[in-house]
C-alpha cells in the first residue's frame, strides 16, 4: 500500500491530468532501452534497436510503452490496493515474461525524468517525492506475486 | 562500464552548457534527494534540512564543483577524485546505495532545467558518467 499525503495524492493527480500518457509511455521505454541497455533482452523481436534514433523512433517500442503506461495509469486510479490491481500482471511478469523485477525500478525512475523532462519547474522536489512513491509501490506490486 | 569517447563528449557539452547554474543544481538535486528518499537524511543530522537551508546549498555547491573537476578530468576519474574517495571512505562512509539515489536527483535536477539537452542518448550518458564518478568515490570502502 502506497501512503501518499493528501498533498501529494493532489499533486500526482494534478499533474497526470496533464500527461498525454501514450507518448510518455513512448519515451519512458525507449529511454529504458537506450539508457539500460541490458533491459532490451526482453524485446528481441522488436526489431531495431542499434541507435538511440533507432529505439526511439521504433513503432514497437512506442505502442509497447503505451500498453505499459496506460496500465500505470490505471494503478493510479488504485493507489490504495495496488497489490491488487497489479496481481495478474505480476504472475505474467514472473511466469510467462520471466522479468526481473529490478527493471521495475528502472523503468520507474527513467518515468520520473521523463516526467522531470516535460514539467520543468512544476516538477518541485515535493511532486517528485510523490512519484517516487508511486513507482516504487507499482514496482513492489508487480514483483508482489513472484516465486 | 566505460565512458565512450560520446559519453565524454555529451556530458562535456552538457557541463558547459549549464551556465553557472551547476552550484544551484547541486544544491536542488541534494534537496530532491532529502524529499524523495528521507533515510539519505540521516548523514546530515548536523545540518538544517528545511527548505532553502544555506547549509544545503552551501553542500549541493561543493558536490557540483567536485562534478566539474570530474568533467574537466574526465580520462582520469580516479586521479582527479582521489582525496575525495580517501574521504568517502575512511571519513563519510556513505552507504554505496545513496550514490544511485543522488545520481539519479542530478538526473532529474538537469531534465528540469535542461529538457532540450537531456535526449536519451545524453540520458544514458549522464547516468553512465554518474555512475563512474560514484564507483570511485566507493573504491576504497574495502
């Protein structure tokens, strides 16, 4: 359970609204794969990946990152029971996609600088404080069902 | 993980693109990382920690000067930091997990003031960079 202030559940609301998700989604990946190389093991049939330009221009890349993204948004909407809301995805990330959930950190902290990236000076250090608790309590809930 | 001769020409030109707000940077990113990740907080009992501390502007204005020996060293980290790792390790002994927390707070300090410059591929490098600077403040803990 993620224990936000009502504070921070406004400035995480407040500043979702503003998102346009699908692309965030996009860059969030594509900036895992470029910046954490190794993350691209799981997306050997996505095609080109060779250059920065290649993996962020990549359509997998950016319909995949929004597939993600929107499920991210809907833990949003669940904050108080995101075990839950995440417990099939867990089961499929452990036993069919086989991730590791230290790549839930990762792609959880690069969402903090695509964030940081699209909001400049809103992104104060208190709306970061906020996200960073988000995202540690999606990538806790997604790793929540492994074995 | 080693700096291509990109890494070092990105983070270079980043370095000076900050305009003498690399001080200011430092202090903010320490900020960030005190909000976000409160047990970094237990190295500065001695310090005021309140929003807009002097104490923490002072110290984030030492981190980024030591960041741009580092750039201005960059072929040789370990020359450049190495008073600074004697100290991490025999004085400060900061946990090595903390290094991430900051590294990733410069990150997000410089996406917000810099988001035309910090492409991916700066991105990566930046990281990389961090990363470097923080194995050679830890390489003497033991």
């Amino acid at each position: 359970m993620v224990h936000l202030t009502a504070d921070e559940k406004s400035l995480v609301s407040g500043l979702w609204s503003k998102v346009n998700v699908d692309e965030v989604g996009g860059e969030a990946l594509g900036r895992l794969l470029v910046v954490y190389p190794w993350t691209q093991r799981f997306f050997d049939s996505f095609g080109d990946l060779s250059s920065p330009d290649a993996v962020m221009g990549n359509p997998k890349v950016k319909a995949h990152g929004k597939k993600v993204l929107n499920s991210f948004s809907d833990g949003l909407k669940n904050l108080d029971n995101l075990k839950g809301t995440f417990a099939k995805l867990s089961e499929l990330h452990c036993d069919k996609l086989h991730v590791d959930p230290e790549n839930f950190k990762l792609l959880g902290n690069v969402l903090v600088c695509v964030l940081a990236r699209h909001f400049g000076k809103q992104f104060t250090p208190q709306a970061q404080g906020a996200f960073q608790k988000v995202v540690a309590g999606v990538a806790n809930a997604l790793a929540h069902k492994y074995h | 993980m080693v700096l291509s001769p990109a890494d070092k020409t990105n983070v270079k030109t980043t370095w000076d693109k900050l305009g003498g707000h690399a001080g200011e940077y430092g202090g903010e990113a320490l900020e960030r990382t005190f909000t976000s990740f409160p047990t970094t907080k237990t190295y500065f009992p001695h310090f005021d920690l309140s929003p807009g501390s002097a104490q923490v502007k002072a110290h984030g204005k030492k981190v980024a000067d030591a960041l741009t020996t580092a750039v201005a060293h960059i072929d040789d980290l370990p020359g450049a930091l190495s008073a600074l790792s004697d100290l991490h390790a025999y004085k400060l002994r900061v946990d090595p997990v903390n290094f991430k927390l900051l590294s990733h707070c410069l990150l997000v300090t410089l996406a917000c003031h810099h988001p035309a410059e910090f492409t991916p591929a700066v991105h990566a490098s930046l990281d990389k960079f961090f990363s470097a600077v923080s194995t050679v403040l830890t390489s003497k803990y033991r």
